[in-house]
C-alpha cells in the first residue's frame, strides 16, 4: 500500500534478510496492529524500531509509525538524516488537511468528517530497508474534542491504516494515547507500554492501562526495559500480571551507544534484538490465541 518506491533500496533487500526461519508465523502476524506507549526516556522507540525490524526479518510487510512529539522513530529505524530530513509530519499539513476536508472559512466552518486519505501512504511513506515509514506528528492539544481539519485528517488516517490493511502497523506513540479515539483504539491489537524498574514507570503504566480499556482497547502487555538484574525484574513482576507481561529488554550499553552515535539500534546491539524478537513471538502468540 505504502511502496514508495523513490526510496526503495533494493540493494539492501537481497542482503540481509535472510531470517526467515519464522515464515510458518505468517498468517499471525498478518495485519498486527501494535501501538507502542509509556513514559518518555524509557526505551519504547527503541523497541518499536527493534520490533519494526524483526517483522520485516520475517518477511511481513511493515508500517512504522511515528506519533510520539519526540519524533525520534526514523533514527531508530536507521533512516539516515538526508532521507529523513525533508519529511513533514501529516498534522502539521494544514494545506492538506484543508483540501480533503473542504474546510476553508477558517475554525467553525464545516467540513467532511471523512476525508480521502487512502492515497496519502503511498505519498508520505518513506521505504526504507524493507520497512514503510510514516511520520502522523501528534494532534494539536486541547482535548480530543478538538476537531481541527488537521486531527480530522489524521485520525480518518489512522483509522484507515489499522482497519484496511494486511500490513503490520507498528505505532511509536506518547504516554497519552489521544491518537486512539473511539473506533480506532477497537483496531489496536495489541497496546504495549514500556516500563523501567521503578515505581513512576509502573505507576505510568497503570494510568494507560485504565485509559486503554475505557477506549476499548482489550489487550495491553508490558514489557521491562533497562532491566539489569533479577531486582529489577522482581519489582516489575511484583506490580504486573505474567498474563501481561510480554518480555523484558536488558540494559544495554550498545543501545545506549547507539542513541549516542544516532545509528540504528538493531545494528549493533544484537542481544538486545534477541530479546526483541522474543517479545515479538510472545505479541504474535497472544494475540493469536486471543483471536481464536
């Protein structure tokens, strides 16, 4: 749907894509919506970048999204900053946003409560190294009643990539999760919230749990992040169920490195991407038996 062709570096394809030991996985992963949330600093856009990469691995079609106001998604892909560079988040394209919803007299005036956007992935996607990368932004604030043309626009958006396609749907959002309204949020199959050890984080997450199920959201796991002992663990085990708990990413020193050198995390740290992989078949297996 996305394949935006102009950046398509098919060199890559042939190279490193050769795990495909989990090809028998595919009609689970098929068309997984996972939306990515918890408090900022924790390591979510690592694993949603980590996790974008390990379905592409397995030869599903990816869609990364990004709609955290830290817009730091296309860095963790790998995306270099010349690709990057001349992307517009879709909320702030005002223009746009006005053509599809015919809104032109300014706030107040009328306009179509459901856009066209099923062309806009093909314009806005970036293709890189085997994933689609999308850039939402995040809605201007003021509440979700705030229909602006431009939250207009991205939420029909949203709600045309999670219920009209066979791609995986990976979304890097903030700790609040306004992008999922009503309708929507049904579409998200599974909510992940990212936690360190520590008793803010958890308390974190406990608040997107109760938002989670008042929008309608019926599975959120948690995965530990930065977790360097069995301390650690304990603590996050002591406040989350195990029937939530999807996995745990360690503390690593090459992520860290990473961030520091703005390369893409999958690239250098290699354990962690293990354990990223881990948390994925752990994502494809509950949300299966939860279909079933």
């Amino acid at each position: 749907m996305c394949d935006n062709h102009n950046h398509d570096h098919d060199g890559h394809h042939a190279g490193h894509h050769h795990h495909h030991h989990h090809a028998e996985g595919h009609p689970v992963s098929k068309g997984l919506k996972i939306a990515i949330t918890g408090k900022g600093g924790v390591g979510k856009t690592t694993l949603a970048g980590m996790l974008a990469r390990v379905f592409a691995d397995d030869g599903c079609r990816v869609l990364a999204i990004d709609a955290d106001p830290d817009a730091n998604l296309a860095a963790s892909l790998g995306i270099p900053a010349e690709l990057s560079r001349d992307l517009q988040p879709i909320a702030r394209m005002k223009e746009l946003a006005e053509e599809r919803t015919g809104a032109s007299g300014g706030y107040g005036s009328l306009f179509k409560l459901n856009p066209k956007v099923s062309d806009l992935p093909e314009r806005f996607c970036l293709n890189y190294d085997g994933v689609n990368f999308l850039w939402m932004g995040t809605l201007e604030s003021g509440g979700s009643g705030c229909a602006c043309p431009e939250n207009t626009l991205v939420k029909r958006l949203m709600g045309h990539l999670l219920l009209e396609h066979d791609d995986v749907v990976i979304m890097d959002m903030e700790a609040g999760i306004e992008h999922l309204g009503r309708g929507t949020s049904e579409s998200v199959d599974a909510l992940v919230v990212v936690v360190e050890p520590g008793q803010r984080s958890i308390q974190t997450a406990y608040q997107i749990m109760k938002l989670a199920g008042d929008v309608g959201i019926k599975d959120v796991f948690i995965v530990g992040s930065k977790v360097r002992d069995d301390g650690d663990r304990r603590l996050i085990e002591r406040s989350i169920s195990p029937t939530q708990l999807l996995g745990y990413l360690s503390f690593s020193e090459d992520i860290k490195r990473s961030d520091q050198e703005n390369s893409a995390p999958h690239k250098v740290a290699l354990h962690s991407l293990g354990e990223v992989r881990g948390i994925k078949d752990q994502i494809a297996a509950r949300v299966s038996a939860g279909r079933a």
